[in-house]
C-alpha cells in the first residue's frame, strides 16, 4: 500500500506538473477569448514567472476578463523552440515567445542586434532600440504574425568550468551560443561556438560535453547554470559581448478577429509598453542572480576596457562578414540606426 500510495502521489505530482500554468482573472465561463500562449522554458522560469504571466494578467484585468491568456510552458502544445514561429504563424498556438535566431538566416535584419560588441548593458535600453527598429524599418520581416513586442536582453554573459579572464583564456573552449552571430563572434575569439536550445545547457554542461555556455543573468536558475559552472565573466563597460533579440507574437488572424475593443487592450500592452516591461525583469533580475552567484562563492570577473578592446579587435570580422551579406538590404544603413537608436536609449 505504501509503495502504490506513492506511485499515485508521483502520478499525481507529474500531472500538476505537466499541466499548463494557467493565468486568470475571471472564471472560465466569463471569458469571450481564451488565447493559448506557448514557450519553451520551465513554468517556474524568470521570463514566465515576471514576465509573461504578469503581462497576461494585465491583459486579462484591462479586458474586463474577457479575455483569458493560458500560458503553456515547457513546449507543452508540442514541437521544438524552433518551430515556435510557425506555429503562431498557423494558429497552433495564439500566441509565441521565441527567439528570432532560433532559426538563423529566417531573420536577417533584426539580427544586427546580435552582432558582437553593439548592444548595451541594460535590457531596457536594449529593448527599446530593438522595438523602435522593428517599428520604423522590420514590419515586414515579421508580417506573417502579429508582434505584440520585439526586444532584446541585457548583457550576455560567459560562463565557464574554468576562469576566463583574458582573451588567451577562451582558446578551444567549447560553449553553447545562443545565435548563429555569437557563435561567429566565439569562433573568432578561439572558443567553439556550439548553438543548441537553452533547455539542453545543463545536460551539456553535466556531461562536460561543453565548457560553459554565454547567457543573461536572467536565464542561469532556470538553467542550473550556476550549479555546472564556478566561473563567470562579463564586461565591466558596454559595449556588450553579445544580446539575443526575441518576439512575442500572435496568430494574425487571430488578433484580426478580436472585436475592437479587445484589440485596444491587446494594443494597449503591446510595443514599447511590453518591451520596457520585458528589460525591466531583465535587468532587475541580472542584480538578483549575479549576487546569488557570488554568495555560492563562484567567482565573478570584470574584463575592464584595456582588455576589452582586444575582444572587440578579433571579433570585427564578425561584423564586417554581416555587413558584407547584408547589402542586399541595406545592412550599412541598419547597422548605423541601430547604433543610433541603441545611443538614444542607453543614455535615456
């Protein structure tokens, strides 16, 4: 009896955990609209837990609670993070956060963010520059959806079995990069950029199939990053080594649909409004999860500029390879407004 007894609590426990974490504000037979919204990390994650719940929330309250938003982690409508797009581009989800690099070459233009050594230290600064662009200049990269926000993270960080301090330091390491320009940008360091999904980091790192991985503060609980790794390194002024941008989109249809007034309050917490709230956790949470870190006792280093700059020497190629790829639209010319507008925002 004891031995089934815990077999229904494990039984049971794994439903609970399985189940979608849902996000209401009025009961279920009160709401017009049930929008399904899908992702690829854990329901526990910082991106959910102060990101998106607390955005579909305040949809949901400015709705009167006619719309309900049920967040759906953990790739739990099936498909991989890859296919995140797609799916809100057919309606197997009403509505995505991915990542644009996700699927390298799918989204040329936005990624000029991710080229290394352009992007701020603030998320939000980040965010408003990755949004305001997609405003003046990318709609049409991403017209098959309806972006509710397009923005970016703070500063990547690199984080290591062994220290890493100098450039020297990063020659034949191999690390989990996030997009197709930070595995370039690592290459061009003496490190092995190796892209896979966020989500297989801590198995990677357990079997020491990689030596660390470049991420956000942000993103190292949900990752166990902090428990694989003892070192960790990030640049003391901005430039940033690297950013990711992301998306979060619903199913065009779908939002074409709403009655008007829904519409509105879809609008209301979409654009600058949604990209500020999404670097506000990032960078509220880079504070938070650097000073855990340190009380582990891992060691956290500072590459001052002297040092910097010779990252920023060996990774111009990087850049000077996108620019060339680019012409075809316009790169030179995107390259100098995004440096613009991340200039405006940085020193808002």
């Amino acid at each position: 009896m004891k031995r089934l007894g815990r077999r229904t609590f494990l039984a049971s426990a794994g439903a609970l955990l399985a189940a979608p974490a849902l996000t209401r504000v009025a009961p279920a037979q009160s709401s017009q609209v049930v929008l399904k919204l899908h992702h690829f990390l854990a329901p526990t994650s910082n991106a959910q837990v102060r990101f998106l719940a607390p955005w579909a929330r305040r949809v949901e309250k400015d709705s009167g609670g006619r719309i309900r938003i049920d967040l759906y982690p953990n790739m739990q409508l099936g498909g991989t993070a890859a296919q995140l797009y797609d799916q809100a581009r057919d309606g197997v989800a009403d509505i995505v956060w991915t990542l644009p690099g996700s699927t390298p070459g799918r989204f040329p233009r936005i990624e000029v963010f991710e080229l290394p050594f352009l992007a701020n230290k603030s998320a939000v600064s980040n965010a408003q520059a990755v949004q305001a662009l997609y405003e003046a200049q990318l709609r049409d990269e991403f017209k098959e959806v309806h972006p509710i926000c397009v923005f970016a993270h703070d500063q990547g960080v690199i984080h290591t079995l062994k220290p890493v301090a100098a450039l020297p330091d990063m020659k034949g390491l191999k690390l989990r990069a996030p997009t197709r320009l930070s595995a370039e940008a690592l290459k061009a360091l003496g490190a092995n950029g190796i892209m896979m999904p966020v989500t297989q980091v801590p198995d990677a790192l357990s079997v020491r199939a990689i030596d660390g991985c470049v991420v956000p503060w942000e993103v190292v609980p949900a990752i166990k990053v902090g428990d694989y790794t003892k070192f960790h390194a990030e640049f003391a002024a901005p430039p940033a080594l690297y950013t990711a941008t992301f998306i979060l989109a619903m199913n065009r249809r779908r939002y074409e649909t709403l009655p008007a007034d829904l519409k509105a309050v879809i609008d209301k917490h979409s654009g600058q409004a949604a990209a500020r709230a999404a670097g506000k956790m990032w960078d509220d949470q880079a504070v938070v999860v650097a000073d855990a870190v340190k009380e582990r006792g891992n060691t956290i280093t500072r590459i001052e500029k002297a040092e910097a700059e010779r990252w920023q020497k060996a990774t111009q190629p990087v850049t000077d390879a996108w620019l060339r790829a680019s012409k075809k639209f316009g790169g030179e010319k995107l390259l100098a407004d995004a440096k613009a507008l991340l200039a405006k925002y940085g020193a808002a």
